[in-house]
C-alpha cells in the first residue's frame, strides 16, 4: 500500500470507531429518557433527548465522511 492508501486507511477505521461510540452513546442517553424519575423534570429529558439526537447525527456523519473516504481510496 502507499502512504496516502494508508493515510486514507486509517482514517476510514477512526470514523468507523468514532461513529459507532456516537451510536452506542446515543442509545445510551435515549434509554436514560425512559427513566421515570427524569421524566418529572422536563429540562432533563429535553437535555438527555437533544444530546441523543446530537450523537446520532454525528453518527451520520462519520458514516458519511467513512463513505467518502472510501470513495477517494477507490480511485
């Protein structure tokens, strides 16, 4: 492989880790939206949703930049 292949290589299997850590903390803080202790306090299922659906939307992003960089090493 060349250096650039490599280059390219390892970033694609950063964004893989990264974007499943994203996912897996995602799911983490949408099952914490399920307790009913926070659904009292509506400021806490606001934060723990917003930060849910901020996670998961980096998710899609690295599966986004992982497919670009795919792309790029194909060529």
């Amino acid at each position: 492989m060349k250096d650039y292949q490599k280059i390219i290589h390892e970033k694609i299997i950063d964004c893989r880790r990264i974007g499943m850590l994203c996912l897996f903390l995602s799911a983490f803080l949408y099952t914490g939206t399920m307790m009913p202790q926070y659904a009292e306090a509506g400021w806490k299922l606001s934060i723990l949703s917003g930060s849910s659906l901020a996670f998961l939307l980096l998710t899609f992003f690295f599966y986004w930049r992982m497919s670009k960089l795919k792309d790029k090493l194909d060529q």
